[in-house]
C-alpha cells in the first residue's frame, strides 16, 4: 500500500510519576491506522490501551512522560502546544469516552451542546448550529431530534446518552474517531444499538476509527485490524481473522480460549491464565507475561521480546513472544498451553429433576416500591413494579441463570430471597420453609444453607479486615467454637485456592480475582446448600473470569452446591447454568433448560438478546443477523399495558397485523410450555415461536 | 497454627508517613505533647505548687524565684497556669472522646435502622441544635457547682455531638449499602455487632479527625464558659477560671498574669487544630486541598 496512513504512533512511551517509582504505562507502541479504517486495541484494565489513546488527543495531564512520535497525516502532534492541538481536536480527530454521564455536562441541554461542538471549528450562526445538532441527533437515532435537543442530560437515558456523543463526535465530519470503551457501561440491547449507530457514523463521515475495549466479541465483529496490549505493551497485532482464529503469543491463545462462547451447546473447557497482571512500577525485565505464561523458559526471564513479524498467517501479523514460531509450527490451540481443567457433572445430575427437592422455590412473588414525594406530608405518587408476579424453582444441585438488563428487577429478586421476609404477596419458599410463617430464629438458621457472592469483591470486603476475620465472621456468628475456626479457615482458602499465609492479609493486597475468591470462601465458610451469586465475574478482567467460573463450578460439582446465577452476561450463564429465566420488566419472559432456550428461543426478547451478543468469532460476527431492538427499557413505575414487552417488540413491529397486535396490547401473555404440555420450556408471548438465532448465519 | 497477628499494616505506616511529611502538623503534636508534659510533669520539677502561698512575695513581677510572678494572694503564677491546664486538657479529651463516642452511636443507629429510630435521633439533634447550650449551661451551672466537674463535661459534650451525629448517619446511609454490610446481614450477624465491626471502623478516619478538632473546640467552650463563671468551679482551676480571675490586669503593668494562660491557650488550640488537619489530610488525602494528585 502506498497510501499515507491517517495516524501513525510509533515508539510511543508514556510514563506518571508515583509515590513508589515512576509508572510505566504505555512502552513503546507502534501502531498505524488507515482512512476509513477499524482499529481494535484490546487490552486488560491497566494495559495501557486507555492511556495511548488520551496521548493521541493530547489529553495527558502535564506530569506525564511522553516519548516517541504520534504523526497525523505526516505532522507530528507530540510536542504541538494545546492551542494548536485544540484546532484538530474535536474537528479532525474525536473522542468518544466509557461513561457518557460524565461526558456531558449537567448544566446544557444536549442540543446546545453538540452545537457548541460545531461552533468551535465552523463558521456558524448559532441558529444553524443547532439545526446541524438537530440533523446530528436524528442521524444517531434519538427520536423526535428537535424536541429531545432541547432535554437536558439527565433527561436521557444512558444508550441516549452515548448516541448523543457520537453525535458530537460526527459533528464535524472527523478523519478519525477514537472510541474507548464506548459500550462497556450499557446493557447488550443498547450496546448492539451503540455499535450499530457507530457503523453508521462511520459510513456516513468515511472516519477511521480506533475502538478501544476489553470485550473481544464487541472488536470481532466491528474490527479490521487488532492490537492486543499486555502491560503497556502490544503482543500481538494483526487482521482480525488472524488473531482471532491463528493467535501466536500466548496471552492471546489465552485469552481467547476463556470466554465462554454463547454459541458452544457444549461445556467446553475454560483455559484461565493463573495469577495478575503485573504492576507498572518497576517492571521486571524479560517478557512482562513470564508468571502467568505456561510455556515460559529461560529466555523469557531474561530478555523482552520484539514484536516479530509472522509471514506464515497472515500479511502484518506480528506477536512479541520468543516462541511465536513453535505455537506457528505446531499451530497450537489454547487447550495445548493452558491447563483446561475437565469439570463433569455433579453426581446428584443423576436423579432426574423431579424428584430432587427443591431448594428454593418462589411463587407469584411481588416487590412494589412506593414512591413518594414530600419530606414531612409523605404522599404516594405513583409504584415502581420492579419485580411483579414471578415463579421458579431450583432443585438440589441444580444452577439456575436470572438474567436480563439493568432495571429488569433481578437484583430485587434476590434482595427479597435473601432477606428471607414475608413479601408483599407471593411466597418465597427456602429449603421447603415459607418465609411467611418464619420466626427470627428460623431465619438465623436458614441463614446457614444460604449464602451469596456479591459483583464486586472490592465492596463485599471490609477493607478494614484481615481475610481471617473476615472468614471467622459467619464461623462466629453460627457458634464454630473458636478452636476449630482456624482449621476451617484453612480448609476454605484451600478449596477456594489461596494458601493459608493468606489469612493475615487485608483485602486491598489482594488481585481482583483473589478478593473474589475470598468472597466466595466467605460464601462456603457455613457449607451451605443454596448459593446466590450476583454478577460474580462481571466486575473481574477478561482473563481472571475463567479461573474463577471454573472454581465455581468445581465447587458445585465437589459440594454439591446449588446455584442461583444472576448475570447480565448471557455466554456465562449458557456455560455454567442448567437452567435459565429470562426477566424482563419485572417479569419472567422465558424459563427453561439452558440448551434448549439458547438453541430455540421463544420469546421475541431472548432472540433480541442472543442477538444483541457479539461473538468473539470474525466470521461468525461478520454474517450474523442481528435483531436491534427500539429503544430503552421502559420505567417500571409505568410499565406498558398488556404484554410489557410490546414497545420494543421486533415481532410486534414487523410481523403482526393490527388485530394480533391489539391482543399483545390488552391482555398479558402467560408463561405456556414450549415443547409439549407438559415441558418445562415456558414462554410468555402470544406469538411465541421458536427460532434459532445463534445459527442464523444466512444474512448479508 | 495460630492466625499470626496482621503484619505491620501497610495502612497505618503510609498515614504515618502522609502524617510526618506535613511540617505544621509534626511541629503541631510536638507542641501538645509539651504541654502535657508541661501540665503533668511540670509541677514535680517546678519548686512551687498551685496551692502554696508565698508570705514574701504578693503582686511579684517574674523573677528567678518566680518565673511568671505571684498573684495578689502570693500565688505562683506558673504553678496555676500548669494546673490550670491540666483540667483543660483533660476536659477537652474527655468530652472530645465523650461527644464524638455520642455521636458516632446515635449516627449510626439513627442511619443504621431508620424508620423510628432515626426520626427520633434528627428530631433530638435538631432540638439540642436550636437551643443556646452557653445559656442553658449557665442557668444549669448553679446545679453542678460544688458536685464533680465531671458534670460539666457531660454537658458540654451533650452540647457538642450533634453536627458530627448528622455526618455519621449520611456516612452510615450509604456503607449500610456496601456489600459487606449485606454479606455480614445475610449471614445472620446482629445488628449492633455490624454496627461496631463493620460501620463505625470504616469511618474511624472521620471519628478520629472530628475527636481531635473537638478537642480544641471543647476547650474553648469550657474556657468561654469558666470565665463568666458558669464553668471550672472554685477550687478547681481551669486555664478559664485564671483568665477569668485575671483578665483585668491586662493593660496594667501585671498583664504577665493574663498573658501567660491566655497565650498558652490560644497556643494549645492551635497545635491541637494543627494535628487535626495534619490528621486528615493524612488519613483521608482527597478531603484536603487537593492540588495535583
């Protein structure tokens, strides 16, 4: 190619002082993107992606040591004063960030806002101004445009939110958009719609964009070129069909291979990389990835290797490891370097379902918040339904997945089970117990086979004890007589695989992945029977989630644990789950066995949201169909008439005629079997039909 | 194998250093320690006591006898002062510990339980608020004159708690939030036992900080209050009560006699405020100023 690239970074060093030493964050990154095209830097939180990007935009604070070149369109920017940057940024090169709360100030309307971004590189009255915010509007998407740039941002909802910064992104037709992390803070029917939309922008201003994110999915399907980063560095970079399907550096074989694939019917193996990644301050030489690489030898201690040029697989693509050649020779997958642990069935699989007791089994449960407006005079001014009428069950040994958005009201579920409380009508039944007729000590004692491991390890600690205090807490609290604790404290960091010096320890000094594994110890200290876990990886790094999914599901295997599994992530939960409820607005809109409501979806909802999930597989991702559905979620204090679902229904929109539309607007859809009168695969849908959307690769 | 103690935390090592590399704040805890050990100590090494009299020397300016002079009664100025002090000291410790030990359990059940319990608690708080404490002490005063000054100091602490109590409850509001407060409710711990282990430790860094600036503030309010005489009683002496007795001799050729406990005073409140916001800066780095982090 003779073409000039548009960016072109090169050796770019960037480096903070710290109270401990100085921290290296990015070191020497070359990367190079062309007009029009997609870059996809992938990279672990702390790896360096985030840090180059703000270098590109000049946006470093003044303490940080920048080294290298950074050439946009042959000029170099490294160097240029904030003046002179200001006049290319924004106009020539954009910015979209993670949080797009943050990003927009509280103060402006929205409309005024993007105008402000046109403002400032065109020549415009302010009239005009707004008429481009208007038409920007409109193109990413944001219904009735000239109404809605007149809200505030608070009045918007986050996918709204992040619309609304692409459109100040476009405003200016830019040659390149960087997007770091532009969907990781929203749910997947919005961040199918947020990727779309960036499509779009992309089409219609020809900008190359640089995507930056950890979620390997989202890069597969949206990416042309990738650049994997560890520890500052890159490893690897290539096409994207190079490094997806013939990675050549270990950290990417293992990456890749633990995620769990929404689209496998089989439990296949995780391979997780052991440890954390390392510390920025004071790097030791050699490769960075030497203590978690399983084919580590000598060298690797000794001498950092260069990014290397593979020709075998692929033009450019190059991998920074000194044994890139045997993996190339061998063409080694990433069960061959990782230990894949094979996790079977737990041996109570074997009585049929039926007749396993029930460990936990809720019936028409209903949570209503009130709310009120007034300080002193209370007056009830209208009802949040956030969990309105559902049933499951969960049988002994048995994992079932709650899943479903933000808002869908799975965190109340499971704040009204472990509160073990009589609800305001329903029933929750734990272990064959009503909560309703439960006295104080029943629920102290119930509190022993019950337990629970929260999303984020680092909120589930307190900071201010040491692990064994906070293992002894439950010990303590049921009456372990103290004698035996500390043996039983042993056992569980050992179970959970931590070593027993970790005892003395305070959470902070732990990884994240550790602080989750003392969560869950702290979950079995009691040998409950029933353990419920909210979001148990979606707070840890891409490459720490497998160890940990896996020791779960050796635990449920070895301790014959049951599991209730909240997640958002729908390929954790086709991994790790027998069964799965898919809520929706309060509701439950399917329920069934896992394989089967993955494979043959009922719902017009579950479809969306099988749909909506990228898959870490380029090809795959490039000819799937993909269902976007209309819109957020809608406020539960006002949920829509008739089947709740029906405002963002792609089926109510496209495929029904009025008649069977009135019938989705007047009357609820029940919960009615699937497969046969008497299966256990239930759908709420007038119209269910079952309908493959993981196979359906025929598409454009 | 015994659960061998925590390693030097790594924590209280860094507040430590935070703490040592502001200068006022170092020079600050300096100065408060010498006046301790100017209060406890002083009286052994010094050749006068507070309750002795000096037939020889009355109105005595300072000498080599009598390093800060005599009062009109012949006695030793600097022997008072160090007595003085001593119930100033100890009246702010007690009551700083007293108030902020109040409200950091009244904050924390009020937050805590809600419901009743709380309204109750802000319904107290904004009460003891809008009542002038100084009158009500005042009028009190005639009622614990004569009894322990232990008294004194419970009212001056029950006057005192109610600002930090209402920090506590919004800091309460929100950890009983925190996940580990839930893990600690789901596992069947009491309610109080979260309380104590789990809520007001993670807040000690605000506790320790509101005791130490009460210190400084309970002194003044007793020095305010002993001076009008509704405080320190007779014969118990106060740095208030000396200034009290001698605040008239300021712009006469004596002024030693007001001087000395007045400086000392203002000296001692700046030191002990000096440690506060060394403390919180070193404790809590983002409350402070700031600057580039």
């Amino acid at each position: 190619m003779t073409a000039q690239p548009l960016l072109e970074v090169s050796n770019l060093s960037v480096t903070f002082p710290s109270e401990a030493g100085p921290v290296a964050a990015v070191r020497s990154l070359s990367y190079h993107i062309m007009p029009g095209e997609v870059l996809g830097i992938v990279g672990e939180s702390g790896s360096g992606k985030s840090v180059s990007s703000l270098a590109v935009m000049g946006l470093l604070p003044s303490r940080a040591k920048i080294t290298g070149s950074i050439r946009f369109k042959g000029a170099e920017l490294l160097g240029q004063s904030d003046k002179d940057l200001s006049t290319i940024r924004g106009r020539r090169i954009s910015m979209i960030f993670q949080d797009p709360l943050s990003a927009l100030t509280p103060v402006f309307t929205v409309g005024d806002q993007i105008a402000e971004a046109v403002l400032i590189h065109q020549k415009l009255s302010g009239h005009a101004a707004m008429d481009r915010a208007v038409e920007l509007l409109e193109l990413v998407g944001i219904p009735n445009p000239r109404q809605r740039a007149s809200a505030f941002p608070h009045e918007f909802s986050g996918g709204m939110r992040q619309r609304a910064m692409i459109a100040m992104a476009i405003a200016n037709d830019p040659e390149l958009i960087i997007a770091d992390e532009p969907t990781t803070a929203l749910d997947v029917t919005i961040q199918a719609q947020i990727l779309e939309t960036l499509e779009k922008a992309r089409e219609t201003t020809g900008a190359a964009i640089i995507m930056i994110t950890h979620d390997l999915g989202v890069i597969a399907g949206a990416a042309d070129r990738v650049t994997v980063m560890y520890a500052g560095k890159p490893v690897e970079t290539g096409a994207i069909d190079d490094v997806f399907y013939q990675p050549r550096m270990p950290y990417t074989l293992g990456l890749l291979g633990s995620i769990p694939r929404l689209d496998m019917a089989e439990r296949q193996p995780l391979t997780p990389i052991e440890g954390s990644p390392p510390s920025l301050i004071n790097l030791p030489r050699g490769c960075p990835f030497t203590p978690r690489c399983p084919m580590r030898i000598e060298k690797c201690e000794q001498v950092e290797p260069e990014l290397v040029v593979l020709n075998a697989s692929g033009a450019g693509h190059a991998a920074a490891c000194h044994r890139s050649n045997e993996i190339e020779q061998q063409n080694l997958k990433s069960t061959d370097i990782f230990p894949a642990p094979v996790i079977g069935e737990p041996e109570v699989g074997a009585v049929p379902r039926a007749q396993r007791e029930a460990v936990l089994e809720l019936r028409d449960l209903v949570k209503h918040f009130p709310l009120v407006k007034g300080a002193i005079l209370r007056r009830r001014v209208g009802t949040v339904f956030a969990v309105d009428g559902i049933s499951l069950d969960i049988r002994e040994g048995e994992t079932l997945g709650l899943v479903g958005e933000s808002g869908c009201g799975k965190t109340t579920t499971i704040m009204e089970i472990l509160n073990l409380t009589t609800p305001a009508s329903g029933r929750i039944v734990v272990f064959g117990k009503d909560t309703a007729g439960m006295t104080a000590q029943d629920r102290f004692a119930v509190r022993e086979d019950l337990s629970v491991v929260f999303q984020d390890p680092q909120a589930s600690l307190d900071p201010r004890m040491p692990v064994s205090s906070i293992l002894a807490e439950p010990l303590e609290t049921h009456g372990v007589p103290a004698g035996e604790r500390t043996a039983r404290i042993e056992e569980l960091l050992q179970i959970v695989g931590l070593r027993a010096e970790h005892m003395s320890r305070y959470p902070q000094e732990f990884s994240g992945g550790q602080r989750q594994r003392v969560g869950i110890a702290r979950a079995l200290a009691l040998k409950p029977r029933l353990v419920v876990l909210d979001e148990p990886v979606s707070a840890l790094d891409v490459s720490i989630r497998a160890g940990v999914i896996n020791l779960l599901e050796k635990l449920r295997m070895d301790l014959g644990l049951a599991y209730l599994f909240v997640a958002h992530d729908l390929s954790v939960v086709r991994h790790i789950a027998d069964r799965v409820a898919v809520m929706y607005l309060g509701k439950i809109a399917e329920i069934g066995e896992v394989n089967r409501v993955f494979s043959l979806p009922a719902h017009p909802y579950t479809q969306a949201l099988l749909s909506a999930i990228p898959l870490p597989d380029p090809r795959k991702e490039r000819a799937r169909r993909r269902i976007i559905l209309k819109g957020d979620i809608p406020n539960p204090s006002d949920p829509p008439s008739g089947c709740r679902f029906r405002t963002r229904c792609q089926k109510f929109a496209g495929e029904l005629n009025d008649q069977q539309r009135q019938r989705c607007i007047d009357e609820e859809p029940l919960l009615t079997a699937q497969n046969g009168p008497e299966g256990d695969h239930l759908a709420a849908c007038h119209y269910a039909e079952s309908y493959a959307v993981l196979d359906d690769v025929g598409g454009k | 194998m015994v659960p061998k103690k925590a390693d030097p935390d790594s924590r209280s090592r860094l507040v430590l250093r935070r703490f040592l590399r502001r200068r006022l704040a170092v020079a600050g805890l300096f100065l408060v320690a010498l006046f301790f050990v100017f209060a406890y100590l002083g009286p052994f090494v010094y050749k006068w006591q507070y309750n002795q009299l000096d037939f020889q020397a009355f109105l005595q300016p300072p000498s080599s006898e009598h390093w800060f002079g005599t009062t009109q009664n012949g006695f030793d100025m600097l022997a008072l002062t160090m007595r003085g002090m001593q119930k100033s000291l100890i009246i702010g410790l007690i009551g700083a510990v007293l108030s902020t030990g109040i409200a950091a359990v009244a904050g924390a059940a009020a937050g805590y339980f809600s419901g009743w319990t709380d309204r109750v608690t802000i319904a107290l708080i904004d009460l003891l608020l809008v009542l002038p404490s100084f009158l009500i002490i005042a009028i009190l005063s005639p009622v614990f004159s004569g009894r322990t000054w232990l008294v004194f100091v419970l009212l001056l602490s029950a006057f005192q708690w109610m600002i930090t109590a209402r920090v506590v409850r919004s800091m309460t509001l929100s950890m009983k939030e925190r996940e580990f407060v839930y893990a600690a409710r789901f596992t069947g711990v009491s309610n109080w036992k979260i309380i104590v282990r789990h809520i007001l430790p993670n807040m000690s860094s605000f506790l320790i900080i509101d005791a130490t600036i009460n210190v400084s503030s309970l002194i003044l309010s007793e020095v305010g209050l002993s001076f009008f005489g509704f405080g320190v009683q007779p014969p118990d002496i106060s740095l208030g009560t000396l200034i009290n007795d001698h605040w008239q001799s300021a712009s006469t050729p004596n002024g030693y006699q007001f001087y000395l406990p007045a400086f000392l005073l203002i000296l001692l409140v700046l030191a002990v405020n000096l440690v506060g916001d060394g403390l919180r800066d070193a404790l809590d780095p983002n409350a402070g100023i700031g600057g580039d982090r």
